[in-house]
C-alpha cells in the first residue's frame, strides 16, 4: 500500500458552513450537511443532470402537472439495453470554450431517488429486487459499455428505509467521486449516460400517509479551472434535509473567503433537490442581504415563491442537452445559476461570509446539495509543482533530489507563508546547505513533520518564483526488511497562508505534474523503492547442531543458546524449540530439532534454519565397588549361596551418569570339581540404558574340606579256620555318610601283627572311607586270630642215611593236615660241620607246624657233602611313581625261589646304586640280588626299578586370594614377593 501524505481536510478546515434551525427542524436534518469541497480556484463550478422518472420512457414531458399527480409514472429507459431498467443521458460542453486552457478540477456524481416500498404490507419489499440502491452504472464520454459503481460508508449521504418504520417518501441520496475516471478521459467533454438508479415507479404515498410523488434523477458536479480566470472560493456540501411547510427555515452559512475589494461581486449557486412540484408554490431559497435580512432568490425558470420546480437548470435556461430533455423533471430540481447581487445588495465587497435559508409555506421539498461560488480577493501560489529526482524509482540508501518552486499569481500579496509535509517514515531529512534568504525549515525526525518557512515579502504579487531545493535520504534496505516493506510512499506538501488584505488562511497542494495550461493535478508524487533482496542464513547447514553428554546439562544450556544470524540486517528470530525425541533403542538419548524463522517486513518467510541436539550417552556405569570373591563350604546351603552371590553381582555396585543400571552375568555353569564341587570366573557387567557396560570378576568356589563319616565294626576274636574275609562274621560299615558326595562305599586294608605262634595273629584292619574331593577318614578294627592245634603228618618219613649234599636223596612233600588248613612241614636238620658248612652231617628232623607253632616231629641223620652253588630267580624290572616305597617288597618284587643243591633256607639279599634322572623326584635303582649257600657258594642277579613323577601337583585344596596394588605404592615390591 501506499504511505500517503493526505492534505485534501486540511484544504477544508479553513472554510466552511453552518446550519442554523430551530429546535422544531431537527427531526428533518436526516443528514448534516458537509463540506464535499471548499477550495479557492481559478474558475467555476457547473453541471449536468437529469431524471429518472417521468410520462414515457423515452419521450420528453412538458407539460405543468405535478409528480403527485399521477398514478403511472415510469422508468426513463433510452439504452435498449436488457441488463438496465432505466437510464437517461446528458452532455457536457467546455464551460469556457473562449479559453485555450480548461482543466476539469472535481467531478462529483450524485443519484438520488424516492424508494419506497412497493407493497403496502411489506417494509421489506424492494422496487428492484435483483438491484441495489447504492449501485449505479456510468458510461463516460467515448465509452460503449457501462461501469457499475457502489457508493459505500460515508458515500451513502441518506438513506428514509434505513430508519425505523422508514421515512416519508423513503429518499436516499448516494455520493460518488469520479474524478480519476473522468481526468483519464481523452476528452471530459461528451455523453454521460447513467443507468438503473432504484426508485419507486407508478405513484408514491409516504409514510404515514399523504400523496407525495415519484421522483429520482443523477446529477454531475464539475469544478474546472484555467488559469486565465478569477478566483472563486467554490463550496459544495451535501446532506439531506427534509423541508416542509412545518418544518423549515434551516440556515447554511458559508464563510472563510473575502470578496474583492472593490468593483462587482459575482457569485454562482448550486442545488440539487428531490419533490419539487412544478404546481405547488411556497417553497423558497433564501440569502441574508447586507442588510441583515433574508431575501428569497430568484433565477430564471425559478420563481422565488417556486423555486424547486421540477426543472434541470445551467445559468439562465433550462438544460436541455439531454436524452430525454424533459422539461418537467417530475419531483427532480437541479441547478447552477447566476445569483442577482445588483449594486451588491446581497453580498458585498471585502465580505467573509453568506448564509442561505431553506424555507416552505406549502411545498415539501428535500435538498441534497448546495454550492456557492464567490468571487474572492486572496493570493493565489498555485500551482506548485514538486519534482523528485531521480523519479519514479529509487534503490534504498539512495539519495533523493526534491525541489519545487512557489509563486504567487493571485491579487494580494501573501504572508505568513509555511510549506509543510509530512515525510512518510521511508526516508528522513538531509539538512540543506543552502535555502534562499529569507527561508528557513524545521524538522522533527521523530514525527517526520517538515516545514520551510517564508519571510514576509518574498511572495508578494509580481514577485519572481522562489526555488526551493531540498534532500531527502531513502532508509537503507534493513529498514525497508526488517520495519517495514512498504517499498512506496506518496510525498504532498500544503502550502498555508494569508493574503494582505485578505486575513483568511489559504492553502495550496504541491502537484506532481503541471498540464498544459500550468495547473496542476494537486496529485502526490508517488516514489517507488526497489525491493531489496531477502535477507539469508549466514550460516551453513548443521553449523549449530552439537553433541552433547546426557549429563552435560551446562552443554546443553550452551547448545540451546545459539541462534543463527542473517547475513544482513538484525531481524526478530522466531525460534520454534523442539521437544527431547528419546531414541527408542537408548532412552538416555535423543535429540531436540529447534527451528529459527522469520519474516521480512516484505512478508517473505525465509526457510527454517534448523539445529540439531544430539543427546548421546558414551559413558559407561561407575563402579563403587568391585565384585568379590566368595568360598563356601559344599553343603546344602552352597547352591543357595551361590545363587545369592550372583543375584548380588559378587556385591558389586554401579552407578550411571545418566539413567538406570542393569547388571547381567556370564555365568553358566561351576566347574566339574569334585562330587559336588567347582568353581566359577563370572564376569558381571553393569549396563546402562545405551548399551554402556562396565565389567568386574570374581570367582565363586564350592570346597570340600570335611571328610565323611561311619562307625567302624567292633574288635573280635577268631580261630584260624574261620575266614577273617567274611565280613558277615568280622563285620561290615553300613552307615557312609557325606556332606558333599553320595553313594560312598568304606573300603578296608589289614594289617596283620602275628601273634604269639605264626599262625596266630593280630590283624588290624583299617576301615578307609574317602569322598569325592579325597577327604578321608578312617576307623581300626582289631581281629585277634588264635590257633592251638597242631598238624598230622600224612605219610610215612624215611630213616637215617649218608649221602651228597646235591645227591641228598628226594623226600615226598610231606604234608600235615592243621584245623587251620595251613600247616607246613618244616625241614629242620641239626648238622656237624665239617670243613665247610655243606660238608657236615644232619639229623634230619622234619616237622610239622602250623600257623600257630603247634607241630609234629620226625628225625633221621643224613651225612651230607655240598659242591654246588645255589640258584634263584631275581624279580622283574619295573617302573614306580615317585609316591610309591621302593623297599617294599610288595610293590618291587621278592625272590621266593632261592634253592641250593646242598643246603635249604637260604635267602636271596640286595644291595641298591642309585643314578639321579632329569628331576629330583627321578631315578634308576640298580638292585643286586645275591645268593650263598653254606659252603660260601654264591649266585647274583641284577633288577632294575625306575622311579618316575608323572602325577600334577593337587591345588584343590589351596585357597588363593586376588592382591590389588596401588601403581603409586610405595611398598608395591614387598606385597607382590609375600604373596
């Protein structure tokens, strides 16, 4: 839109009107009357019109009856066109066709018309019903179609429905200015042809009651100018006022303007009027004379006492360059005459003001308009043309040229003289360095209100122009983005002053052109701005998204303060924060998308600049304190500790930056220790919401350091024909017991002590019961075997004889029965040695023992030589554990069958040599075994034992605890060698 600078009310404040009625008229001023305009000009106002309403549609009346007088009246409709239901035409001429420069100043388009209900019983019923009343259409000179103009707010002078229960004849009055159209004529002169003015037809009783009459027409006002004729102050003002014989004498004053000093005083006046009857007098207008008395005017074709006559009037004769030209308008007055002010009896020289009297003894009669043009003695600077340079368009921050020029071309000098505009707030004022003497200015940067001031005497008349040249700064392109996009502004200035003479205060608008004739248009000139580039985004994409620890809320606070910037101008950012968007897969993160906008004052909204905050979580959980390691005992309350243990975290704790911790383990199962025994490494790891971990270990052990239990057989006492092995007679374990291992089974080992006879015994049996971890316990049982029987030798035994040692003759294996069953016979021979121990003689004795020493003897004497070694078998080699005793017999092997052809019961001996091997628990026994007999003949053999360590050591029942040492210790040595 456009920033104007609007002077058109200041022209009007300095003249104006008043009207004066008594308190019985204020019911029937439905519309105050107002200035439509009130201007000095060189020229004159004038006219066309005509009505609406009448005998024929196209046909003139003439005749002299009155518009109450018939119950037909119809529509005027001469445009043969199916879209109007009336229209009537009138022609306008050049006013002053002598003068070679005539500009059109005003026009003003008035219709008006009684529109009262059609239909009796209906308030509501319309006389067009497809029409509204404040529309109307306009075809201007050398135009072939109609325009339709609306008349709206302060347009729409009056309008009788409006009111309650509506007003008399129901009257409106609409108002159009058409200057513009009628200036950008090629011609204003020629055909206006006005079209559908609403109006009730065949004949129109008021409300309440009473014959008044159909009437409606248009009229057009002209204000023309040149500037090769006098000045006139021309007021035209509008209204309604409803006149009857009732209710009258409404008063119109029109001052602020002074008459010329001297010589003739002309003055012109201007009506427009509905319900004037031709046949009904009484109705007048009257003028306050010099001598304070009020006279009624007259005119040609208006009588005094007749003066709204049904007639359309221009100066002395009717107007008729219309289509149709009735002479009888039926109820429609419109006038411009001359008024008579013969020796100026009426208005006078030097006078300021003229009062006009509304008034009826008998007709009712409503007046819309009423204009007055006098003659006036003032100065005159018009025109005044402003000129920009450069014009039309500017760039903003450019500098603008303005200049205009004031001289006074009127008939008194003038003073006081102020040149004043407003400056529109898209430029500011450059104080000039240079004014004419005598000019000076003010200027208020805050309400932009400029003036230059003149000094008295440098306008008077025949002066020479007074050149005026001034700059102006266009805002810069911030402004016109970030204030305001208002990229045209219209520049006016008014000129104010008096005459000498003439003390009344005038004024005058600058014009952006001068035609021809040098008048001006009284137009603004209108500057337009370049548009300035949108303003962008400095930075680049994603310049402001961050990356911020869950925890870091001092992070955040900075993320969310940035803002972008533009890269011009300042402008108010409108920042649209994001919610946090939690990541469904870590709700420790998340992001907030913050979006910055604006709008330039060009209503251009830049795209969003978006931030992005990434919330993320890269910190793993603390640990307050480690898990632990954790023995028990293997009992029944072992697993349950365990899975204590584990649903503790081995008594580790954790915490998170952010959020919730939680713990998971690799345990799956202990190890296959012993019976029910093992161990466990178990990692624990505590977990945040975003996958964070932190890991401890420890290890879990179930030992078994307890042995089993059972309650030994009790001691007894056997003979030695009853089977020790029998456990149904020496007893049996049947309560194994275990903490840790099942299924125990006690084993037994004897040891016998023989007792007082071989065959007798103390057998110490040891009852072994081991668990599944190698926990042992162990009970003795005393088994006392007694034998008192001695053997029977079964055979017949030899006699005495003489023979070699090796030729000793073959005795039978004599044998004995025992009651024990293990009687032996012993050779036993009692021997005189002779030279060496085999060469002796023996008393050969046999004997029959058993176990127990009970025996039997037989005894024969042998002489006996002995020449042969004796013999034996050595054990085999072998190869031991490091664990096991290699001087028992048992385990390394005895010779048992040592024979010497000579001599019995010989006993085969060993020497050891030990060789060391690769370790210490490793080594080669050579064993000698040897042989003699009695007579010092030997034999040796050789065997070979291996002792090996192939067994790892047993660590089961260690217990090994975990050191932790501080990197800064000072005694980090000492701790790590003791443990």
């Amino acid at each position: 839109m456009k920033n104007l600078t609007q002077f058109t009310q200041i022209n009007k404040i300095f003249l104006g009107f008043t009207l004066l009625f008594s308190f019985a008229a204020t019911a029937q001023v439905k519309k105050a009357f107002t200035p439509r305009f009130s201007e000095t000009v060189k020229g004159n106002v004038t006219i066309v019109a005509n009505n609406m309403l009448s005998r024929s549609a196209t046909a003139n009346y003439d005749g002299e009856a009155s518009n109450h007088d018939f119950t037909d009246n119809v529509y005027v409709d001469i445009d043969n066109d199916n879209t109007t239901f009336n229209s009537s035409s009138a022609n306008f001429v050049n006013p002053e066709p002598q003068l070679a420069c005539l500009s059109i100043r005003k026009v003003y388009l008035y219709w008006a018309a009684a529109d009262r209900e059609p239909n009796g019983t209906d308030l509501n019923s319309e006389n067009q019903p497809n029409w509204n009343y404040n529309s109307v259409k306009v075809m201007l000179p050398g135009q072939t179609s109609y325009t339709t103009l609306t008349a709206t707010g302060s347009e729409i002078i009056f309008r009788g429905r409006d009111e309650i229960g509506h007003f008399s004849n129901d009257p409106y009055v609409c108002f159009k200015d058409i200057t513009s159209s009628v200036q950008a004529l090629a011609s204003p002169y020629g055909k206006y042809q006005i079209a559908n003015i609403e109006a009730k037809t065949g004949n129109l009783t008021s409300h309440p009651s009473g014959n008044t009459g159909t009437s409606g027409g248009w009229q057009i006002v002209f204000v023309y100018e040149s500037p090769k004729l006098p000045a006139k102050n021309i007021s035209l003002f509008d209204g309604y006022a409803h006149v009857t014989s009732a209710v009258n004498n409404f008063d119109i004053n029109f001052n602020g303007f002074q008459t010329v000093p001297t010589g003739n005083v002309n003055a012109d006046i201007v009506i427009g009027s509905l319900e004037g009857d031709r046949g009904l007098s009484g109705d007048m207008l009257q003028i306050r004379n010099v001598a304070n008395s009020f006279v009624s005017i007259s005119a040609p074709q208006r009588a005094s006492t007749n003066f709204f006559n049904s007639r359309i009037t221009v100066g002395n004769s009717d107007f008729t360059n219309r289509n149709p030209a009735s002479l009888n308008t039926l109820g429609f007055d419109a006038a411009v005459f001359k008024l008579t002010n013969t020796n100026n009896s009426i208005i006078t020289n030097n006078q300021t003001s003229a009062t006009l009297r509304l008034t009826s003894n008998q007709e009712t009669y409503g007046l819309y308009l009423l204009g007055l043009s006098v003659d006036v003695w003032e100065p005159n600077l018009g025109p005044i043309e402003l000129v920009s340079s450069p014009s039309g368009t500017v760039s903003a921050g450019s500098t603008l040229g303005m200049s205009f020029n004031v001289q006074n071309n009127g008939n008194d000098d003038a003073v006081n003289l102020s040149i004043s505009t407003t400056l529109p707030p898209q430029v500011s004022f450059i104080a000039p360095t240079s004014l004419p003497a005598g000019v000076t200015y003010t200027y208020n940067s805050i309400t932009g209100n400029l003036t230059f001031n003149v000094a008295n005497g440098l306008v008077d008349v025949g002066d020479p122009a007074l050149g005026i040249n001034f700059q102006l700064q266009v805002k810069d392109e911030c402004y016109f983005l970030e204030d305001d996009c208002d990229l045209s502004f219209d520049l006016q200035f008014v000129a104010t002053y008096n005459g000498v003479q003439n003390p009344n205060l005038q004024s005058t608008l600058s014009s952006n052109k001068l035609d021809s004739c040098n008048t001006g248009n009284q137009l603004p000139n209108t500057i337009n701005i370049i548009q300035p580039a949108a303003a962008v985004w400095a930075n680049p994409p994603s310049d402001l998204d961050r990356n911020v620890e869950c925890d870091d809320a001092a992070g955040l606070a900075a993320a969310q303060a940035l803002f972008p910037v533009t890269d011009k101008c300042d402008f108010t950012l409108t920042k649209t924060s994001g919610p946090l968007v939690n990541n469904p897969s870590c709700p420790n993160e998340g992001t907030y998308t913050n979006t910055w906008n604006f709008t330039d004052a060009c209503g251009r909204t830049i795209s969003s600049y978006v931030q992005t905050i990434y919330i993320i979580d890269t910190t793993s959980p603390i640990l307050d304190a480690n898990a632990a390691d954790l023995t028990v005992e293997c009992d029944a309350n072992s697993n349950t500790a365990l899975n204590n243990w584990l649903a503790n975290h081995g008594g580790a704790l954790a915490h998170d930056n952010c959020g919730n911790v939680s713990w998971s383990n690799n345990f799956t199962s202990l190890s296959d220790g012993c019976g029910n025994t093992g161990s466990a490494t178990v990692t624990f790891t505590a977990t945040d919401n975003c996958g964070n971990s932190t890991n401890t270990t420890a290890t879990f052990t179930i030992q078994d350091t307890v042995g089993p239990t059972f309650t030994v057989p009790a001691d007894i006492t056997v003979e030695c024909d009853q089977d020790i092995n029998n456990l149904t007679i020496t007893g049996d374990v049947t309560n194994e017991t275990d903490a840790c291992s099942t299924g125990l089974e006690a084993t037994y080992t004897d040891t016998s002590v023989i007792g007082s006879c071989p065959n007798e015994s103390i057998v110490t049996r040891t009852w072994t019961l081991t668990d599944d971890c190698g926990n042992t316990t162990t009970h003795d049982q005393t088994i006392t075997v007694q034998d008192t029987t001695g053997p029977v030798f079964d055979q017949t035994l030899p006699t005495d004889m003489t023979v070699e040692c090796d030729a000793i003759p073959t005795f039978p294996d004599y044998t004995a029965t025992d009651n024990c069953g293990n009687a032996t016979v012993s050779f036993e021979d009692i021997r005189n040695d002779g030279n060496c121990p085999s060469n002796y003689t023996l008393t050969c004795i046999w004997t029959a023992t058993d176990d127990c020493g009970n025996s039997t003897v037989h005894s024969m004497l042998i002489t006996v030589r002995d020449t042969t070694a004796p013999t034996f078998t050595a054990p085999d080699d072998i190869t031991l554990e490091c664990t096991q005793d290699y001087n028992d017999l048992a385990i390394t092997g005895d010779v048992t069958d040592e024979n010497d052809n000579c001599a019995t019961g010989l006993n085969a001996t060993f020497t050891d040599n030990i060789t060391n091997g690769s370790c210490p628990a490793g080594f080669t026994i050579t064993r000698t075994w040897s042989l003699s007999d009695d007579c010092n003949n030997t034999t040796t053999h050789t065997q070979i034992i291996t002792i090996e360590d192939t067994t790892a050591p047993d660590l089961s029942a260690c217990s090994v605890t975990d050191e932790t040492i501080e990197c800064n210790g000072t005694d980090n040595e000492t701790i790590a060698n003791n443990w």
